[in-house]
C-alpha cells in the first residue's frame, strides 16, 4: 500500500483504502472510543462504512460515536467547534479518544482543531474524501475555524496520527468541488514542479462532460501522492511555517480575501485559483516574477475549469479590508509568498515572505475586476 513518511505520521494514498481502514487505525491509532466528525453530504456515503470499520467487531455500542454537521464553510466556525465538543463531552470521551475527521477541508481543520483543544488535545485521524482536502488540508497538521474578521484566524498545529487518502471517494464528488481541488495541486506544481501543471490539466481535460465518473483512478492516484509528497517536503523543513512553509500561502493572502468577500459562495480552490493569478500578476509588478508567469498560471487555471478572475460584484477594497486582518500581517504590512516564475519560488533571502505595499495590491485586484 502506498504510503508517504516524510513526516513523522503515515499517510496512505491508495485506491481502496478505505476498506483496510480498520487495520490501519489499529496499527497507528488504537482508541478506547472513537469519534467521527463529519457532515451531511459525506455522512451519507461512508459514516456507516467507517464507523463499522472503527468499530471492528468490538461487541460494545459505545467503541465510536459520530458527530454530523451541516456541508459548508459557513459552518467553520467557533459555535461549531462548541457543539462538537460539547457532543463529545456528551457522549463521555475522555483523553483515550480519537477523533476521526471524515471529509473535505472544512472537516479536516474543524475536526482537527477539536482535537488540538479536547481535554488540551488528542489524537486525531484525517479521512479527507475531498480533492483539496487530500493534498492539502489533511497534511501539514494546520487546524482551525473561520470568524466575522477573517478565515481560519482561531486555530492551533495539531499533527494528525495518521491520514488516509482513497482516491475512490472522489467518485462522489460533484464536478465543481472535484475541480476544486485541483487549484491547490497547481499551486504545488508552481512552488516546485512543472509537471504538476502538465499533469492537471491532462486529467481536468479527461473529465469532459463525464464529470466525476469519468475520472482515470491510477492516473489521479499518482497525482495525489506527487502533490503530497511535495507539501510534506515543504512541512518536514519548516512545521510551524517559520520559513519556507509560508511558499505554501502562494495565492491564498488574496485567494483568502477573495473568498471571504464573496460570502464563501466561491469554493476555496476557485478563490485561491483567483488568488494565484492575481499574486502572480502581483509579483510582475513588483518585479519579483518573470514576465509571463501569471499568463501561464491562468491558462492552466483556466484550462482545469477554474475561474481565473474576481466575480464582478467583489469590491476590490472590500477584498483589501478582509486581506488586512489575515494571519499573514506583519508590522502593518500584507506578507506575500510570490513565484519568481513556474516551478520555483522568489524571497529566499527575506524568509519566503515579501512585505508588498497595499496600493500595489489594489492596482492588480481593480484590474482584475
């Protein structure tokens, strides 16, 4: 079975994995109760299958409690994670639980940072049935919820026990989440790898009007664990993002500002898809980038489906004031992680994180827009 440990947990990526998940868990995460988090739409497809593979014959109903909460980013927030934890209290789980986070990214930071904070922190495990979630969220241990100032400003780094990555679960996907995911792969391939790109768009291609059925499961898997391989590089270097984790935050200071304004009626992937091409066009003018990088980055965005520009209704100083309260300020000043061209990243010398003025920014959103 595949497996990535470039990280000091494992993480399987493998097409079935799902139904070995029982002897995973026994082997890497062994509980009393388990507890899985999860939300409506993915509830429906895999709770039953998981909890039944946690449960693992034990002839106890009280071995894995599960937690279901409505889809969407609107629900990352702090009263959510109290209804969690209050559930789990409810249900008695002491600091011999694990929790099971079942689904996308939303899941993954919200789950994990019930983890992070239950009992002052237990183990958790990451089951991201989502694109995005799978070479993204679930790796890197970043947990957190949204507020009314700015998304994932409430959270902590909590590393999971163990990831386990079935690409089959993206069968269920609809087509939009599945390109979704796609904008965090091409932001990998702008970091440190090309071919990525190259990669994306053959298979965004291959989907057609086939939408989600249509997915080449081999090729797919292989990209997933490239794409992981890759963030789990950037994160064994630098874990609590000190230095080079921040190339990570590539499209995601004004992806973030973006998706905010947009009442997360944009995906996370399309608004940092949005994001990438405008730091991207960012970094030209500021002449940290090659010319032609952020053309580049826009016709693979756009070739993967993704939109490549703000909806016409975001009010660029509105994208500004939501960008200004992002965990990446410093001294005042919007930090921004900018490629010097396709495939590798510029600011070595100032720590990966360049300071860029305000104006500079608003220039590139208003033209955008």
């Amino acid at each position: 079975m595949p497996t990535v440990e470039l990280l000091d947990y494992p993480i399987v990526v493998d097409t079935g994995a799902l139904g070995d998940l029982g002897r995973l868990v026994r082997a890497h995460a062994p509980a009393h109760r388990y507890a899985v988090v999860t939300d409506e739409h993915v509830a429906r497809h895999y709770l039953s299958a998981v909890c039944a593979a946690l449960n693992d014959g034990a002839a106890t109903t009280d071995r894995v409690h599960s937690v279901v909460i409505p889809s969407g980013e609107q629900h990352k927030t702090r009263d959510t994670w109290a209804s969690v934890t209050d559930a789990l209290l409810g249900y008695g789980c002491g600091r011999d639980t694990t929790v099971v986070a079942l689904g996308g990214g939303v899941i993954g930071d919200l789950a994990g940072f019930v983890a992070a904070t239950y009992m002052r922190g237990i183990p958790v495990v990451q089951i991201p049935t989502t694109l995005l979630a799978m070479v993204d969220a679930s790796v890197g241990g970043k947990t957190a919820v949204d507020t009314p100032a700015g998304k994932n400003t409430v959270g902590a780094f909590h590393r999971p026990t163990l990831v386990v990555i079935d690409p089959m679960t993206l069968s269920s996907l609809p087509e939009r989440e599945l390109r979704s995911g796609f904008a965090e792969v091409i932001k990998h391939g702008v970091i440190a790898d090309k071919g990525e790109i190259e990669a994306v768009v053959s298979i965004a291609r291959q989907l057609g009007t086939g939408g989600a059925g249509a997915l080449p499961m081999r090729e797919l898997a292989a990209l997933i664990e490239r794409s992981v391989r890759i963030k789990a590089r950037v994160v064994s270097a630098d874990e609590k993002e000190r230095g080079l984790r921040k190339v990570l935050n590539f499209g995601h200071t004004i992806g973030h500002g973006v998706e905010a304004a947009s009442g997360y009626s944009l995906l996370h992937g399309e608004a940092i898809a949005i994001g990438m091409v405008a730091e991207a066009r960012l970094g030209e003018r500021v002449g940290l980038a090659d010319s032609g990088t952020s053309r580049t980055i826009e016709e693979a965005v756009s070739a993967a489906g993704l939109p490549s520009r703000p909806p016409a209704d975001i009010d660029p100083d509105r994208v500004l004031a939501l960008m200004r309260s992002d965990k990446k300020q410093r001294r005042g000043v919007l930090e921004y992680s900018l490629p010097k061209r396709v495939g590798e990243m510029a600011g070595e010398s100032s720590g990966w994180a360049m300071p860029i003025a305000d104006a500079d920014a608003l220039g590139v959103l208003a033209a955008m827009v």
